[in-house]
C-alpha cells in the first residue's frame, strides 16, 4: 500500500536551482525504500522565467501549484537593481503571492546552533527554539498607497491589518507547538507603540493560554526580543509573532546560529485545505549562482521539515541526523554544493 | 559674558532618578570653568507621578517643557503588567508625546564597541556607528483602529504614515551626519515588501544623495540589516531609517556593544524650533530601581549628546573621553551608581 505525495518543485532563481536539486536528490534518498514516493512536478517560476515571459505567476501557475500536496521552493529574485526588473516585485508577486493564497499563516521557523558550526556569538549556548511567523496579515497585506507621488507633498501609507481569526489561529498553533517541546511560549510585539494591534495580540494569548496550564507564557517587545536573541538566545523555546517582526527575528536568528546558510522554514498551511510550501531562509544569492558554492543545507534542512509535515517522522529525523552528523563532521575545508548534498544522502543510512 | 540653557530634566521612573543624578552631576563638573551655565528645572513625570495625580502629560507641562533649550529625561514606565497602569499608557502619552509634540524628527543613536567592553559577538571588530531613526512618522503615528473589540470578527489596524517631507528632512540630516564622519550612507528598510513607503524612502534618498557626491551610499532590507549587525557591525558608518525599525535596529547595536547600559541618544529637532531631548536607550528597569546598582554611563553619555548639540564639542568631548577612560579601568568590579558617576567626574580634568 504506497502512498503518493504529488510535489511541486519551484528551483526558483540564482542559486535556489542548485540547492534544489540537493534538496531533491536527499529526498529521493531517504525514502527510496519507504512505501512514500514522490511525484514533482518542476515549476520555472521567478525573475528569469518573468524576463522570458513577463509573467510573474499566472492564474494558471497557482490553479496548477494548489494541486498538489505540497511545495518545495529554492530562491527566487533577481539581482538587486537589474533596471528590467524595476516594475516587477518578485517578492509580492510571487513568494508573497504563493504564502497568501494558500493561507500559509503559519510560518515556521526552526533555529537550532548545532555543534560544530562557528557562531558570531562568543557563548551562544544551547540553542534550539522555534519562531511562528504569521504569515497572511500585519504589515505584509500590502494594504496601504501612495498620493501626490513624487511632489513635496507625497505621503505613502501601509496598513497593518489584523484580525483575531487570523492571530487566534497561529496563536494556538505556536501553543501547539510549545506543548510537544519545552512548553514555552513568548510572544513578540510591540504592544506599547502598536496599541491596536498589540491588544489584539495580547488579549488571544492570554485567553487561549488558559487552554494551555502546561505552556509557561511570555512577552518581549520586538526591540528586547533582539537583544536576548544576541546575549542569551537559549532562554527561547517557541516564539510567536507577527508577519514583519517575524521576518526579523528569524533573519538574526539565522545569523547567530551560524548563518542563514543553514536556516530551513515551512510555510504552513495547517488546515490541509492549501499545500504547504518549504523553502530555505536565504536569498537567491545572484552574485554566487552557477558556481556550485552554495550551501544547499538550508533546503534539505527544509525537506526535513516537509517530511515532518507530511507525518514522516522517521524519514525527517533521518535528514536531521544526518545534516547535523555532515555539519558536525565539517572541516572548513570548501565543498560543491552537490558534494554537500552527496555527502548528506552518504550519511543517511548511517 | 555668559551664556545661560535652560535645562528641562525629567529624571522619571525605576533608575530614572539614580541615573540621572549622576548625569546632572557630570554636566555640573564638566561646564564648572566653561562660560556657559545650565538653570534646571525638575519636571516628575513618569509612571509614579501618574499613579499620585492621574496625569501622564498636561498642556501645561508640554507648554512648561517648551520653554526650555533642552531636556534630560532619564526613564519612564512603571512596572511591566502593573493593573494600576493598565489604562495608562506611559510610553504613549508621555516619551512618545514628547517626541512627537516637539517635532524630534532625527533620533540620534549612536554606537561604539568601547575598548574593554565585553561583546556578546566573538569579533565585534572597530564598531563605531551611528543610527538616525525618525522620531515622528511611520507605524509610531498611533494611526489605526479597532471594531468589534473583543469579538471573534475583531479587526485591528496600524497605519504607517510617511511622507515626502518628513523622510526628506531626516535623510538630510543623515547625509550631514555622514558628511563629517566616514562618508557612508545606510538606508535600512523592506522596500520590497512595504512598497509603497519603501519607493518613496528609496527615491528620497537618490534624489539626496546627488547632492552629497562623496557620500556612498547602500541599502539593506531590515532583516539583512540584523544580520549585518551581528555579523559585520564595524561595516556602518551611519543608517538613516524609519521609527519602527530604527528602534528594532537600536537595541540590537546597544545589545552587541556590550549592553544597553551604555547606549545614549538623541531626539533632536535640528530646526531648533523646539528643545531637543536626551535620554538613555535603557528603560526605567524599576526591579532594580534604588538600589544604586544601575550604570549611569547611557545618561552621562546622552549629555555629552546634548553638550554636542548645544555647540559645546570642547565639554561634550571632555564627558566622552572622561566615559572612555572610566569604561577601560573597569575591573568588574561592582560599583554603586553614584561611584560611577563619581569616577568619571575625577577624571573629567584628567
Ligand atoms: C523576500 C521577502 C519577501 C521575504 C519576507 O520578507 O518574508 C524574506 O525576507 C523571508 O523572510 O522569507
Ligand atoms: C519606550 C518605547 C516607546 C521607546 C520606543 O519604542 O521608541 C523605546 O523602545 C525607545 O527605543 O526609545
């Protein structure tokens, strides 16, 4: 009795194309001989398929991606300032456009500092917590405009829209998951600036903490969140945010664990009713695309989190183990990005 | 023939007081001989003055405030979670108030890794920057809302306001800034996604920097800018950027140069048409409130901000190198508030 996942692969732009297909290439691997198999289907989606054609994502594209159980994706973006770019926004039309659609609210990020792997921290300490990004509302709705552009008297506005269906929704996720890790919980705002939005987000977590005894709760205002994230980011277990201090705090998360070169995330779509997509923090990193030095760790760390939504719990922790066995083994000495890959699908059975 | 400020100082809450004595102090000691003399008035206003009267600012204070060529603050806010405060909002009505009604639209915040400082970051490197954060516009306005409060259809917003003027004056300001230090130039925002704010920010800056040809200049989105922070601090010169994310990024710089406790600035209204005022980084940390423990030194260094932007260089430079001094001979040893204070006050003429 197999089961077939129906994956859509979208390499993407820059290096997302080269870390992909390691990506891939460990996904093969490590279920070969489950009664899992997957059938991709490649997607050319990004800024070189929009300079070929002048789509971004078509109607077509997105009816065809919700078909499948879920996404992988590499990079996308083009080099910053290509003038042949200037109208597009890759980032909204597409990443941004792919995340609402498919209601990924739940952004997850995992941040773990494994051994071996330098920290621009003197003493990180054990580190290992997760941020929940929401991922349709807050500033990121792309609700807002522009008068008089260009004069004087230009004012540009952006609207950070938030509604309790949406923050009780990944505020129960993010308890979710605390109660299967440390049971921690620390929500990250701004609540004494951000009075509307802050209230929102206080009042949910607070009610639906009392759901969860077990789940010991916080809360940071995003300026201190920075701060504990570089003096003393082990005091983290889940962290839950909005969309925008999301997209920070998981950037310098990414950075003190030793580089966003190893920072996988899953946007997720926990209803089922859209697929789920997984994608490495990083860019596409035009400037070292093609060259075979991107570390694809990223997108296999982000495979493992598929697997794990995919309920192949088995199979994820076998890519956990061995991307953590090769980054622990790691001498310094510079390796292909398909070298890396080849040398995580070696570990696998080990 | 001598020159006379009148000095507005609001010592408020927790640390405030303790911190601020031993500012005053140092102001007192460095301009002594000098022929400019400071008449002070003390405003109490903060969290303790609203639990006694239930005023957080009248039009009289402001009008009061106005009055005068320049404000030391310390730091205001009770404590964290305290029902008394629960319908106050300090921050708000009060710091935020100041700021906003005194047109304090260039938030000077500058950090510096100082010689014998311990930094979280295993190779700060020569950190030596300067962070101008708009003070008046962007999601700080307070311009947002709520319906169906407390309801399962509840929205809430937040509107982030710039405008033509306001990013211009702040992003002149940088440049100035730039001009008499490194020539370099960071704008810091999220063009990509906060589109319509980021062009109008993007295009300002272009649109200056013709003006200062030897200003380089680059910019960073928010999240790259976290990451730049703690992996490659010593690489900025000076980051003009919004409110929000300006003191997202403040906090960070205070984190990495050894903690907040030395972090000073500046809310300056470079017109001169209202006082500017200066305050620590820090909060009013009241667990720790009277017990003489707190660091001074973010106060003491805000009045050498405030020396500065009254054209006193000779006395601002004297408090600075006095600061330096001090944080070098620091053996770890514990000293009391005031030891501090004291310290840097005997070697003001060293
Ligand atoms: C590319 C950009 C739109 C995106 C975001 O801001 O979410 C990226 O920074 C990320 O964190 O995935
Ligand atoms: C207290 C708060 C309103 C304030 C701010 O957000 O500006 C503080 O964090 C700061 O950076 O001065």
């Amino acid at each position: 009795m197999s089961r077939q996942v129906k994956l859509a692969v979208i390499p993407g732009d820059g290096i997302g194309p080269e870390v992909i297909a390691e990506a891939v290439k460990v996904l093969s691997a490590v279920t070969r001989e489950s009664d899992v198999s997957f059938d991709t289907t490649e997607f050319s989606l990004g800024a070189t398929r929009y300079l070929e054609t002048g789509d971004v994502l078509t109607d077509d594209d997105l009816d065809a991606i919700r078909s499948h159980d879920a996404i992988l994706l590499g990079a996308v973006g083009g080099t910053p300032g290509d003038p042949r770019l200037a109208s597009a926004n890759i980032e909204r039309g597409l990443l941004l456009k792919l995340r609402f659609s498919l209601d990924h609210y739940a952004n997850l990020r995992p941040t773990r500092v494994y051994p071996g792997v330098p920290s621009p921290l003197a003493n990180p300490g054990d580190v290992d917590f997760l941020v929940v990004r929401e991922g349709t509302e807050g500033p990121y709705v792309g609700n807002g405009g522009t008068i008089r552009q260009g004069t004087p008297q230009e004012i540009a506005s952006e609207v950070s829209v938030n509604t309790a269906y949406g923050v009780e929704r990944v505020v129960r996720f993010a308890f979710e998951k605390a109660s299967t890790r440390r049971n921690k919980l620390t929500l990250v705002h701004k609540t004494n600036v951000l009075t509307f939005s802050g209230k929102l987000w206080k009042r949910t977590m607070d009610a639906v903490a009392a759901e969860y005894p077990d789940v010991a709760v916080d809360y940071l205002h995003v300026d201190a969140a920075t701060i504990f994230l570089v003096t003393d980011p082990a005091r983290f277990d889940v962290i839950v945010t909005d969309n925008l201090f999301g997209d920070i705090l998981t950037d310098l998360a990414g950075a003190i664990s030793g580089g966003i070169g190893l920072a996988a995330s899953g946007n997720i779509n926990p209803d089922g009713t859209f697929p789920s997509m997984f994608e490495p923090v990083h860019g596409s990193a035009p400037d070292i695309a093609g060259q075979q030095v991107a570390d694809p760790t990223a997108a296999i760390l982000s495979v493992a989190l598929l697997l794990e939504h995919l309920g192949l719990a088995a199979e994820a922790a076998a890519v956990t183990a061995a991307v953590t066995a090769d980054i622990a083994a790691r001498t310094g000495e510079k390796r292909s990005t398909s070298a890396v890959g080849d040398a995580i699908v070696a570990s696998l059975g080990a």
